[in-house]
C-alpha cells in the first residue's frame, strides 16, 4: 500500500519541479531583458516605453503562471484528499476483517 502512495506522489514532485523551473526561467527573461533595455542605443523615451511594455508582458506572466500554480495546489490537494479517503477506507474493511 506504502509503494502505490509514493507512486502517486512521484508525478506531483515532477509537476513542482517543472513550475519551479518555469518560474526561475521567466523570473531569468525579466532579468535578462531588462538589462538588455538598459545597454540599448535607443532614446530615454523609447527605452521608458519598451521598459513598461515588458514590465507589464511580465507582469501578466507572473499572474499565469501564479494561477496555474494555484490550479496544480488545488490539483494537488484533491489528489491528497482522495488518498486519505482511500487509506481510511482500507483501514475500515481491515477492522472489519479482523473482527470476523
């Protein structure tokens, strides 16, 4: 019973590391565009409006990511709920075994 619990814990940790990883590589883009803006030959004014572009494409990101982030927990927690609903019913019928 323990191993059939870990192996359905093994895709959660993948779908962790994959918004963890997707949210250090977004978090690396803003950071990397935002220094490219900087050293750009371009006017104040263009470079404070393409600035704002990206900070705000950046910030509507952050916001989906933050969703499906939100979306996976909620995944996540109906998968645990279930478990636990499993595991009390299997505790039941072993009760109801042992007493004959």
């Amino acid at each position: 019973m323990a191993d059939k619990a870990e192996e359905k814990n093994e895709p959660v940790d993948s779908e962790d590391q994959g918004y963890g990883r997707f949210a250090w590589f977004l978090t690396g883009a803003i950071i990397g565009a935002t220094i490219a803006v900087l050293y750009a030959p371009k006017s104040g004014k263009d470079t404070r409006k393409y600035i704002s572009n990206v900070t705000h494409q950046g910030a509507e990101a952050v916001t989906d990511t933050g969703k499906d982030i939100v979306d996976a927990g909620k995944e996540m927690f109906e998968r645990g709920r279930q478990l636990v609903e499993d595991a009390a019913e299997l505790f039941d019928r072993g009760k109801k075994l042992v007493r004959g």
